[in-house]
C-alpha cells in the first residue's frame, strides 16, 4: 500500500539522518573547530526535525527504535541491521 512505502520512506529517511547527526558529532568530538562540518551537522538536524514532522502529520507520534529495551537487553541486537531490510519489509 501507498501509506506503508511512505512510512517506511519517511523512517528510513530518519534513521539515515541520525546516522549522519551521530557520525558528525563524533567526528567533531575530534576537530571540533571545523565550522563547515558543524554547519552541515546544523542543517542535518533540521532536516531531521522536519522529517519528524512529515512523520508524524501523517502517522501520529514518532518513537526511536534506538533506545526500545526488552527485559534484560538492548532490543537493537535482535532488529535487522540497516543494510539487512528489504525494500518490501515494514519497518
């Protein structure tokens, strides 16, 4: 169905943006006088929150898998990696 492409393209669009957000500030936790890399961290982060908003305008709220805990372990270790998802599969 249309909706689902549109979610799971909105939620993949999120998580590659975190992605980049983390990479970024990682790589200025090292060069942290770079301004180009920080403004580029800048517009990423706006770019994400703008994604959030599409997201959720259309969908209701938006969670983060990244922190989801079941019982005694982190719930990522038993999610499919990101390059393991097909396209046909809702995330």
């Amino acid at each position: 169905p249309k909706m689902t492409n549109m979610k799971c393209a909105l939620k993949k669009k999120i998580h590659a943006l975190d992605f980049a957000i983390l990479e970024l500030g990682l790589y200025l936790d090292t060069h942290p006088w770079d301004k180009r890399a920080l403004h580029k961290r800048h517009h990423l982060l706006a770019e994400r929150k703008a994604a959030v908003a599409a997201y959720e305008e259309k969908f209701g709220p938006y969670e983060p898998t990244w922190n989801k805990v079941r019982g005694d372990s982190w719930s990522w270790v038993n999610d499919p990696w990101p390059w393991e998802y097909s396209p046909k599969e809702e995330m």
